[in-house]
C-alpha cells in the first residue's frame, strides 16, 4: 500500500487506504498474540508523543505501538506551560526537529494543532493526529471500525469494508472528536451512520453531515436495531453552559442501562472510546456485559497504532519477513 505522509483527519484516508490499514492491523494484531511481541522494522527512528492535554489510553497505546516495532520512543508532556500555545508549539517543534524526530504524535486541546504543525514548515516529520480539540481523532476512528469489523466478520475478514453495517453514535456529539472521526471514516467504509442525542448536544446545522439523526435513542434502539452503538464520554470540561438539566436526567434519558442493553441483538456491539464516566453515560451493567467492546477496543488500539506508525514511517522497508 502507498505511504501517508501525515494522518491528521479521518478524511485523509480512501476506502482503499482504509482497509489495507485495518488489514494491516490484522497483521500487527498477530504479532501481539506472539510470545515476543516485537519487530524490528522501525529501528533506528524516533517517535515523540507531545501531549498538550490529558490521556491515558492513547499516549500509552502509541508508546507501545511505536516500541513493539523497535522505534526509540520520547514521551513529551507539555502539560502546565506557561508559552502561549501559538510560540510553545512552534518551539517545541523545532526542538523536536533538531534533534531529529521522524514522527510526532500530538494531542491538544486546540482544534487544527495538528494540521498546523504538519503544515508549519517547522518540522519535516510525519505527523498523526492523537486528538485536536473537539475536531478530529482519526486513530480511535481506525481502532472503532476495526473493532467492529472483527466482531462481526472475524479475524479473516481481511479485504472487508463496513457495507450496510448500522452504527448510532449516542450522547455528546457537539464536543466529540471521536464522533467526528468516526463520521466520515464510517461512511468512507460504507456503514450507514445514525446520530443520537439531546439538540443541545448536536451541533446546532448538521445538514451537511450523513447521517441519520435522532432525538429518542429507546426509539432509534427498536426501528434501528444497530449492529453497534458507540456512547460517547460527557465532556464536561468542554462545557461553558448547561447542555442538559442534571446529570441523574441525563442518566435516565441518554445513559446505557441495563433496560437499553435488553434492547440490544446479542451479536450487537456496546463500544466506548474511555474515559467511562460510569452511573452517566454507561451504566456498569452494560459496560460490563458480553455485548461491551470497551477492553477490546483498547488492546486494537495498540495494533491499529503499529499499523499506522508503520505505514507513515517504515518508508521502503516492508513487512513482509513479518
Ligand atoms: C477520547 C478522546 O480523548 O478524545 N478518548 C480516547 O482517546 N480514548 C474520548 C474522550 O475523551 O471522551
């Protein structure tokens, strides 16, 4: 498959890229099964996490990604700067740049951080996209249709798109770069994408996105019968005003319980990207179910990041003796 130069939008990527990236984290994934969990294929090149804002899940799940293929890695946390956003960026990049990185990995709380440091001149390496503001997050996007696509064809599904499989996104769409990502990465692969939530919590025109939206999600559960409903986190830090009344209404109305899960086909998948705030948007019960990909959905994120970190910088060596 041809080489990214950088993955900064889900819409970066054809229906072709697409999939050799999902079947190419089918190969990663085997790898991970292995007893030595460890290629050399990226040894000698440097990969910099540089986190602006919290995380958990992604910055460890790159680190591994990127040590699992032999890259040396630098775990750069920009958290408690005093520079403005703006000159610490630009500084930091070409920090970076002197001393030689072939990929960064930013996140930040900015929208378009990452696209302004792929297109700043200040640095030459290939960047990915781990989160910008409420915008974009392509690789959880990867990490989500992968899933899914192994829940429901198997780990011989290589080839496979997502046609006609149905995904509603449910909760806080307005502030979520998970359902952004997910959006057009899901159509791209052909799914039929249904949207969730209160109007206060859908951005206020979204005509021009393809989906389906709804304001009721038992009612969507029953027409819909989704193969896969993906409950977004409650970003409360994102939250300047009241978005809904109390969060004990938004647990009855828009929460996933135990009632909702009784609604859900048993081969229906319940995925959340974490952090869980569970009680709100997902109750324990139904995080805790058979139908919960949550853990799942971690341990792809590793192999969908290998995949990634190996296609931007792998360059001409190949994966072939893999
Ligand atoms: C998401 C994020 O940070 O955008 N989490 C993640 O990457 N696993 C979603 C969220 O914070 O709600």
């Amino acid at each position: 498959m041809s080489n990214l130069r950088h993955l900064l939008s889900a819409a970066d990527l054809s229906r072709d890229a697409a999939i050799n990236l999902l079947d190419l984290s089918e190969t990663m994934a085997s790898v991970n099964d292995r007893e030595i969990k460890k290629l050399p294929t990226l040894r000698g090149k440097t990969v910099v996490n540089l986190f602006f804002e919290d995380s958990t899940r992604t910055r460890i799940s790159f680190e591994l990604a990127a040590k699992r293929l032999s890259a040396d890695v630098i775990n750069f946390s920009a958290k408690g700067s005093s520079v403005s956003k703006g000159e610490s960026l630009k500084d930091t990049a070409q920090t970076l740049e002197a001393m030689g990185a072939d990929g960064v990995v930013i996140r930040h709380a900015a929208s378009g951080a990452a696209y302004t440091l792929a297109h700043s001149g200040w640095i030459n390496g290939a960047i990915v996209n781990a989160g910008d503001g409420t915008h974009e997050h392509p690789t959880q996007a990867l990490l989500d249709a992968f899933t899914i696509r192994r829940r429901l064809h198997g780990s011989a599904s290589t080839g496979k798109a997502l046609d006609g499989v149905k995904v509603a996104i449910v909760g806080d769409v307005l502030h979520s770069r998970v359902a952004r990502s997910n959006l057009l990465l899901l159509n791209t692969l052909g799914a039929e994408v249904h949207l969730v939530a209160p109007p206060t919590l859908l951005p206020a025109d979204s005509s021009g996105w393809n989906a389906h939206i709804h304001y009721d999600l038992d009612a969507m559960l029953h027409r819909v019968k989704p193969d896969a409903v993906m409950m977004l986190r409650v970003q409360l830090e994102r939250m300047s005003a009241a978005f809904f009344a109390s969060e004990r209404e938004y647990a009855r109305v828009w929460g996933f319980n135990a009632d909702r899960l009784a609604l859900l086909g048993s081969k229906s998948l319940l995925m959340h990207p974490g952090p869980m705030n569970r009680g709100l948007e997902i109750s324990s019960a139904a995080a805790d179910s058979p139908n919960s990909t949550v853990l799942e959905q971690v341990a792809n994120g590793v192999s969908v990041r290998m995949a990634v970190l190996f296609n931007l910088l792998s360059g001409e060596r190949s994966i072939e003796n893999v």
